[in-house]
C-alpha cells in the first residue's frame, strides 16, 4: 500500500444561499411579535441604525417640506467632503465625552413618558409556582408536626393538575435520608391533611374519582355551591362513587336502573358535576395567552365594492440608516479600525432595512391574493372558503411556493368577520355537485353547523352526518366524516344524545 498526495484542477457550479439571502427569509417568516423583538435588538446593538422619528413642525405649525430636508443633507455632504478633519475630531470628541443625563434629553424631551419603562411596570406578574403556593399553604396548617415534612414531600410529587400521580411508596422510598424510615401510616395521614386543608378542594388526589370526591365533601362549606343541597349532592356522590365509567359514556338509563334514581336526579346530579373541576390545582396558576398581533388589516370600500389590505404599520418598522455614521463611514481622517466598524454596521442596517421591506411587499401581495380568490369568504363567512393551493399564487405572483409558504407562516390578518390566520386561507378541497369548489375548512365548518342544530334528543350519526351533508351538494365518505368530527372535537352520537 502506497500513500500519494496530488493537486488536480475541478470546474463546477455549487449553489449557496448568501447569508443577505437567509436573513431575508427568517425575516419573512417571523410573527410580527418576534420581528419587533429582533427589531429592537437590533437597535440597541447597531449604532448605524435608528428609527425614523416624525419631522418637527416649523414656527408656522407646518411640517419642513422635503426639499428643505434634501438640502439639508447636500449642505453636509459638502461640508464633510471639505472639512473630513473636523468631522473627524467632532465624531471622536463625541465619542470620547463621558455620559451624562442631560444627553438623554436628545432622545426624551423632559416630562414625556419613557415607553420602555411603562412597558415594563404595565408588564403582568410571573406569577408564583403551583408548588410554591401550596407550600405556602401547608406552612399555615396546624397538624401533627410530624406530619408536616411528609406533607412537604406529596406537595413536591404533585402534577400541574394537582394530582399525585406516584404511590406513597415510592414517596417514601425518595425522602431524604434523614427522615427515613417513613411509615406508610404517617404518609397515608399526610396525604389525608393535604387533601382537606389545602385550597381548592381536589389537590393531590390520585385519580379522577378521588378529586371528585373531595370536591362534593367540601360542597357544603363553599358560597360558590350554596344553591346545591344535600340530595343533590348525593346523587352527586353515587354517581362518581359507583357509576362513574356508565357516566363518562353517558349510559344515563343503564344509571338510573342500577341506582334507583330517576333521569331528572340523575340530570340533576349531573350538572352538579359539571360545576366541579378534574383540574383544580389549574386555579392556581395564571394562563397567560399572548396576544394575537394581526400582520395586516382588511376593509370593505362600500363605493368601491372590494376588500382591500393595509399592513399593521407600527412606528418600530420605520427603519432608517443614520445620516452621520454614513457620512463618517466615508471620511479617511479616521483611523481604518473606526471607518470598518461603521461600515460593518451601515452593512448590516442595510440589509435589516432591506428585508424588512421585502417583507412588507410579499405579505402584501400574498394577501391581495388571497382577497381576490377568498372573496365569497369575506362575503358569506367560512362556509364559502374555497381551495386555494400556495402553489397556484405562488405561480400568479412569480415566486417560489416556499417563499408563500414562509409569508403566510403565523401571520393574522384582522378582516370584517374578527382575526383569523392567514394560513387558513389555503388548503385543498372538493367539489360540490354543481360543480363548485369547496376548501376542507368549509366543509368542516357545514359539519359543526349541522351538528350545532340537530336534536339534540336524537342525535344523527355519522351516516346521518354523511347524508346531511350530500343534501347540501358535499359528497364525502363517513370515515372522513368521523376525521373531521375528531378534529373538531365533536363526541360521538350516543356521546352527545341528552336525556
């Protein structure tokens, strides 16, 4: 075996994307919330790019007009181009000046209000961990001190829910070494002090059944159930304690032969429970749903008869490049070291410019697509969505369908029928009888409107579902019937027949 090393010549073509060519499509496909974010980010760390703020109004009340602003700039342009030494030593004495609070004043007029600082004594509280209140809660209690670090123990082993979904023993095979032994009879009393001291009612139950169950016991003591008397809450108890299974699949008659009760207690008892929670620790913990910032807004011209779109312009996106870093970038009195940090800088405001721009142009023109073959939506509402293929407007539109596909990417538009996502607009169909098209979406949507007017005492099946549906011109199977009824989170037929 012999070992040779060699140099040869290759011609050929490899395809890259440019990095200008990647920022580009993350900024295209950002929700609108993550683009401000980078947005801003940006600005605290590029010294080259600044947002436009509005043009001061003269001694008159009038705005400067643009040609003012133009000579202006032409003015400094040939100042710096006759004197790059004194830009030169003004741009390092600036540099170099400590800060002071009076320079802030250049930014914030005094007596305006900061926006970051109302941003962040607006912000909500983070809230305190599930586990951190309830430890808070044990804390209070006054039992057996004994028990008091087992109790510390099944509050940890605690789910979101509120549930202890591990055994006591496993509990006690986890304590510290400094508490074991543990007796199961000492944790067994703990988890008993847990359940009925601690707020809500149902915490650290180990099962559904259980959370039930400590829920009517506390009934009686809650304002919340002061109309619920004891009867009801019997019946309550009956059907969680031994006819729990034949009342999640609503055997309602198969319940009232067993227990003796008739349909009307057993409706009672029923809509008891519903009142109650299988997740009550959920209290305690603060959703927080972001707000759904809408990307473009949609209106009706009733002169016109159209639906025309406007982006959700904020004044972060008015983006621009400082005039005096672009003139400084050109002065060779400065040392080579600052005029490269400068054009680095004006480089990469540049580019976020750019493709910010670039932005706003696709979505927009997406959306104006989406306006002319959507129409009968806007009009009728979801039933009259059509298919629409992100290939067919990338074709109209002269771009790649990857390109739509990261345009319309958790993107919203705010239209006449509420905030909808722009997504939604696309996808495929079928067509009616009559030889119309229909998206998927629409036709989801004629199912919940069947389902939503049936009776509710004879609830249709699924072939019923499937003939409703062909009576209005959609031919389609009866296992998609039963794909999209589980999309939409429809139960069965026997699920939702009520008594």
């Amino acid at each position: 075996m012999r070992f040779e090393t060699s140099q040869s010549m290759k011609l050929g073509q490899q395809m890259k994307l440019a990095p200008r060519m990647i920022q580009s499509m993350e900024i295209l496909q950002m929700p609108l919330t993550e683009l401000q974010e980078r947005i801003e980010q940006e600005l605290e760390s590029n010294i080259a790019l600044e947002l436009a703020e509005p043009e001061a109004p003269d001694v008159d009340g009038e705005h400067r007009e643009t040609g003012a602003a133009d000579e202006e700039f032409s003015r400094l342009d040939d100042y710096a181009d006759d004197n790059p030494e004194a830009v030169a030593n003004e741009f390092n004495a600036e540099r170099e000046r400590p800060w002071e609070p009076d320079s802030y004043q250049r930014v914030r007029q005094s007596g305006e209000p900061d926006a970051k600082m109302e941003a962040m004594a607006n912000a909500p509280d983070r809230g305190v961990p599930l586990v951190d209140q309830l430890l808070a809660q044990w804390s209070l209690v006054e039992v057996d001190p004994s028990l008091v670090p087992l109790g510390r123990l099944i509050i940890e082993k605690l789910d979101e829910d509120g549930y202890l979904r591990v055994d006591l023993a496993q509990v006690a095979d986890e304590a510290p070494q400094a508490m074991r032994p543990v007796a199961a009879e000492d944790l067994e009393r703990a988890l008993q002090a847990v359940q009925l001291f601690l707020d809500p009612a149902g915490v650290a139950a180990r099962d559904a059944r259980e959370c039930l169950l400590l829920q009517l016991d506390a009934m009686r003591e809650d304002e919340a159930f002061e109309d619920a008397d004891d009867g009801l809450i019997r019946v309550a108890r009956v059907l969680v304690d031994d006819h729990l299974d034949d009342l999640m699949n609503n055997r309602l008659p198969r319940i009232a032969e067993r227990a003796g009760l008739d349909l009307d207690q057993i409706k009672g008892g029923l809509g008891l429970l519903r009142r109650l929670s299988l997740a009550p620790a959920r209290r305690l913990v603060v959703s927080r749903n972001e707000p759904v910032i809408p990307d473009a807004i949609v209106e009706y011209d009733e002169n016109e008869d159209r639906y025309y779109a406007y982006l959700n312009e904020t004044s972060w996106q008015n983006l621009q490049v400082n005039r005096e870093y672009s003139l400084l970038s050109k002065d060779r009195a400065l040392e080579k070291r600052d005029r490269d940090f400068i054009k680095t800088n004006l480089s990469n405001a540049s580019w976020l410019i750019d493709a910010v721009g670039q932005r706003k142009r696709t979505l927009l023109r997406v959306i104006e697509r989406v306006i002319e073959h959507q129409r009968d939506y806007f009009d009728l509402g979801p039933e009259s969505l059509k298919p629409l293929p992100m290939s067919q407007v990338a074709d109209e539109l002269g771009i790649h369908v990857a390109t739509v596909s990261r345009a319309v990417s958790e993107k919203w538009i705010q239209t006449p029928r509420g905030v909808v996502a722009l997504r939604g607009f696309f996808s495929g169909g079928l067509q009616t009888e009559s030889g119309e098209d229909m998206s998927y979406d629409a036709v989801k949507a004629a199912l919940r409107d069947i389902v939503e007017n049936e009776d509710k005492a004879k609830p249709l099946s699924d072939e019923a579902l499937v003939k409703e549906l062909n009576a209005r011109g959609i031919e389609i199977a009866r296992r998609t019937v039963a794909k999209y009824r589980g999309q939409l989170d429809i139960p069965s037929a026997r699920l939702r027949k009520q008594f």
